[in-house]
C-alpha cells in the first residue's frame, strides 16, 4: 500500500528537533558520498497576466533510510513590489486557493512508492532546521538574542529551529505588516521559551542581537552593512537577503551545498525578475559563493565556523536540497506507518506490468 499524507498529518508527530538530527546526519553521509542528491531545477513559461508558470523538481537518495524523494511544484509566481522592496510571491491559483507542492517517497529496496505528501510543513521544518545547523556550527554558544527578519511560514520555524540549538531568552521580530507581525508575536509565543518582542523597525529588531535570521520572500537585501555588530551571526534562507558588502566584511560567510543557482530553462524571450537586474539569483554574480566552505564541511569539523567571539559570521542557505526531502519525508513514513497515520492507496494504482 502507499501511504498518503496530508500537512496536518505531518504537523502532528514532526519535530524540528528530529529534522535537525536526521538533517545532521544527511550531510555527514552526504559528505562521506553514500548519500546524493540533485541540484534544484526550475522550468518557467509566462501564463496569464504578468504571472509565470513554474515547475520546479529537486531529488534525493537517503541509502540509511531506504529511501528517496522527489519534490515536485507546480507554481504560478509574481513578482511585485512591497513596502518598497521587490518580492517573490507564489499565487494560490489552484481550485479552493491552494498552492502545489509534493513529496513522492520510493523505495530504494524495490523502487516502489512508498508514500505521497504535500511539501508544505516539511519545506518549512528543513529550512529551519539547516539554518539551525549554521547556527550551531557558527554563532557563539552563549548567543541569547536572535532578531527574525520575516513573520511568515519560513520564519516560524526559524524561531523553533534556533531555540532548539541555542538556549535563547528572547527572539525580536520585524516585518513591513504589522498586523501579520503581532499575530506571529503572538502565535511564536506559544511555541517557545523565548520572550517574543514585536519590533517597529528592522533596525529595532537587529540592534545588539547576536543572531540575525532572514526569512522572507525578497529578491533584495533585507540586512544592510551597517547593521552589522562585531560577534554577530547572520543566517538568510535565500542568497539575496544579505546586501553583497555584508559578505565581504564578514569574517567567515559558508554556505549550504554551493549550487548557487538552480538549474534553469525558460520560454524564449522570457524575462524573469529574481534572473535578471542583479536580483535574487542573480546575487550570486556580486559575490565569489564558491570559495565558501559548505554546510557539510562544517559538519564534518573540516572547517572551523569562527575563529573568535568578535568575528561576523553568515550562513547562506543558497539553495535547498533534494536529499532534504528524501531524509525528513522518509522520517515521516515511517512514524506514519508505525502509527498508522494518514491514508492508503493500492501501490498497483502507481506501478506498471509493463517494461517502461
């Protein structure tokens, strides 16, 4: 039988405690070569309006586990401009106003589906948890005060992910919607130790915090150079949060596998905003990502995060991984299966009798 799974599924019994150990993991095995994964690939055509239709596709191979994952998105994105600052916005243009995002788990044993869930609640759990482990690896131990930048999905699991690796007492956050912003202090509120602070401004937020987490949809920097503070650790989950003069005075910048980009193929004349003008991807032009050290290196001990309490470090989660998916989407099935969550198809509905 094939297990199908729904985020609400998921919510209940996936810990980002257990994605930043099974994560931790993956990039030792990662490292050491029995685990793999594919650079991200994006495919985009215009649609209807100034939209872009996207499909996105990234993979991996978790041998340990068993298993392997695809993740699939099938998106309609714009690109406008908010509070000043040009952001990445997917449109929930599917019926009832939902997104498109799944995991198909398989089997690497007899190659057959084991399980298909939406990528909602566990893209938003291995993005805090990698964060986190930049963290672990790279901010001083004693770090107490962090600041988000961002009150969406992403930075909910940010705050979680860096409570669990730091023993912090209080998480300032910022974002242009203060509305959305208060709601988030408050739900935030609930789910940790930390003392949650609404702050009025970024640089409220930032001043004398020794962690600095970005998590939003921009295409262009939401730290600037001269909110930097000696000691301080900076984590963005995308490459274009943290403004170029950031990089370069840091002490230490190390990134996530160092793809960069994704790979990417567009409709003939097709004019991307986060491809083109020096923004969003385009971010990796302005500075040398590929000199960095790796998430897996620091890992491994094979690279020191800082050399001293003064220096400026930043974790850079350039681009997610397909070996993400596979390591937490495979921790899912199994505690699906063990408690019999979810639902189950006849996995003749997605095999074959004849030779593809």
């Amino acid at each position: 039988m094939t297990r199908i799974l729904s985020n609400e599924d998921i919510e209940q019994f996936l810990s980002i405690e257990s994605c930043i150990e099974d994560l931790e993991q993956s990039y030792r095995d990662l490292h050491e070569g029995s685990a793999v994964t594919r650079q991200r690939s994006d495919t985009l055509v215009p649609t209807s309006g100034d939209r872009i239709y996207g499909l996105k596709t990234m993979d991996g191979i978790a041998p340990r586990m068993g298993m392997s994952a695809v993740r699939i998105n099938s998106d309609i994105v714009s690109w406008p401009l908010i509070a000043g600052t040009r952001r990445r916005v997917k449109i929930p243009a599917a019926p009832n106003e939902r997104y498109t995002g799944l995991v198909l788990v398989f089997s690497t044993e007899t190659g057959e589906p084991l399980a298909i869930m939406p990528d909602g609640v566990i893209q938003r759990m291995r993005v805090g948890a990698t964060s986190a482990l930049g963290a672990k690896y790279m901010a001083r131990e004693s770090a107490k005060t962090v600041a988000v930048l961002g009150s969406g999905w992403q930075a909910g699991a940010q705050v979680m992910a860096i409570c669990a690796v730091r023993e912090i007492t209080e998480v300032r956050c910022y974002s242009p919607n203060a509305e959305r912003r208060a709601a988030f202090v408050a739900e935030m509120q609930g789910r940790v130790q930390a003392t949650l602070v609404d702050c009025s401004s970024p640089e409220q937020a930032v001043r004398d915090a020794e962690i600095v987490l970005c998590a939003t949809n921009a295409i262009e920097p939401v730290f600037l150079p001269q909110w930097t503070q000696p000691g301080q650790h900076l984590g963005s989950i995308k490459m274009s949060e943290l403004a170029p003069a950031v990089l370069k005075e840091a002490h230490q910048v190390a990134v996530h596998l160092g793809h960069s980009k994704p790979l990417l193929v567009k409709a003939q004349g097709l004019e991307v905003p986060d491809h083109s003008a020096g923004l969003g991807w385009q971010m990796a032009d302005a500075y040398d990502f590929k000199a960095c050290p790796t998430l897996p290196q620091l890992v491994m001990g094979e690279v020191q995060g800082r050399s001293s309490d003064t220096d400026v470090t930043c974790f850079v989660n350039d681009l997610g991984l397909g070996l993400q998916f596979a390591v937490v989407a495979a921790r899912c099935v199994t505690i699906a299966n063990a408690e019999n969550i979810g639902h189950q198809l006849p996995t003749d509905w997605f095999t074959e009798d004849v030779h593809p």
